[in-house]
C-alpha cells in the first residue's frame, strides 16, 4: 500500500471509529453527517468522497462488528473443550457485547446479496453445527429442528428486550443468569 493509499485507509478507519461511537451514544442509533465531519475535523464533501451516504458508513461498521463476532464465535468453539459451556460463553459474551447488540438492531435484508447477509449467514450455520453437535449428545432436545434453534437462540439477544429488562431494574448478570436458565431449561433433554 503506498503513502496514499494509506492515508485515505487511515481517514476512513478514523471516520468508522468516530461514527461509531456517535451510534453507541445516541439512543436512536442514528447517525448525522454533519455531526461527523465536524467530530473527524473534515469536510463533508471529504466525508462524502470516503462513503457515499450514511448508510455506507452503517454498514461497513455492521460488517466489521459482524465478522468480529464471529471470529469470537469461531474462537469459543476451539478453545473452550466442554460444548455446554461454549454456548454458555457464547451467551455472556454475546449480552455483555454492545457491537453485536448493534449488528442485531441492525439486521441485513435477507433478500439482498451483501457482505453482511453473508457473514449473518456464516454466524446461523455456525451456531447450527454446535446445536447440532449438543443434541447428538443429547444435552438439547433433538425435538426441535436446528433452524429453530438457531433462530431464537439470536432472539434472545433482541435489543429492544435488553433495553426494557435495564429499564425495569433488572441487572445484566441476572439477564444473563436468566436467559442462560430460559434456553437450557426450555431446551434441554429431559433425563
């Protein structure tokens, strides 16, 4: 990459990081450009040569976010050895991430061909196969179909519930302690 290239990586990589942080601290998750390039200290037209609206920008970080999830996903699988605990540790680390909280909030149309439809895709098969692998040994239920599974398993992480259960005084660590107790007791084999 030369001296250029660079630059114009580093300014967008700034630019990314800034709108980030302004999405986490509004409660709407919305983002003004105007905002931004005063924020990153440039014009909006440079900001524009960068991204071509909002939404570009929106996405690129939904992406980012996405594919860190996943690698953190792929991470759990390898290095935690008991499969009940990776989904454990999938829970607490999945409520305890606003990134993905985000991602979640904002979710790709799945009738378009995107990078972030596919990595949504990727992150589905993935938690499918250790779905799969716990009902083979039989600690969930093989009675429900793994797509099943898989979908409200990502419910659970819906931002709008998380949002109301702070608001009524529920603490995180007791959301995690109850939705690890709502999808393993509801999901477990019966012994």
């Amino acid at each position: 990459m030369n001296w250029k290239e660079q630059q114009k990586y580093d300014r967008e990589q700034l630019i990314l990081a800034q709108a980030e942080s302004m999405l986490f601290q509004t409660k709407e998750g919305t983002l003004n450009m105007d905002e931004l390039a005063v924020a990153v200290g440039i014009s909006k037209g440079t900001l524009y040569n960068h991204f071509s609206n909002k939404e570009a920008i929106i996405t690129r970080i939904m992406e980012r976010n996405a594919h860190n999830f996943l690698q953190m996903m792929r991470e759990t699988m390898i290095n935690v050895d008991d499969s009940l605990m990776k989904l454990k540790t999938l829970i607490r680390t999945i409520i305890r991430n606003p990134y993905f909280i985000l991602v979640l909030q904002n979710k790709p149309d799945r009738n378009t061909d995107s990078e972030l439809k596919q990595l949504f895709e990727r992150i589905y098969e993935e938690l499918g196969i250790l779905f799969k692998h716990l009902q083979k040994q039989r600690i969930l239920d093989p009675v429900y179909p793994t797509p099943f599974l898989v979908s409200y398993f990502i419910h659970l992480f819906d931002p709008d519930i998380f949002d109301f259960l702070l608001k009524e005084g529920v603490l995180e660590d007791q959301i995690v302690a109850l939705t690890e107790r709502f999808f393993f007791h509801g999901t477990q084999k019966e012994m």
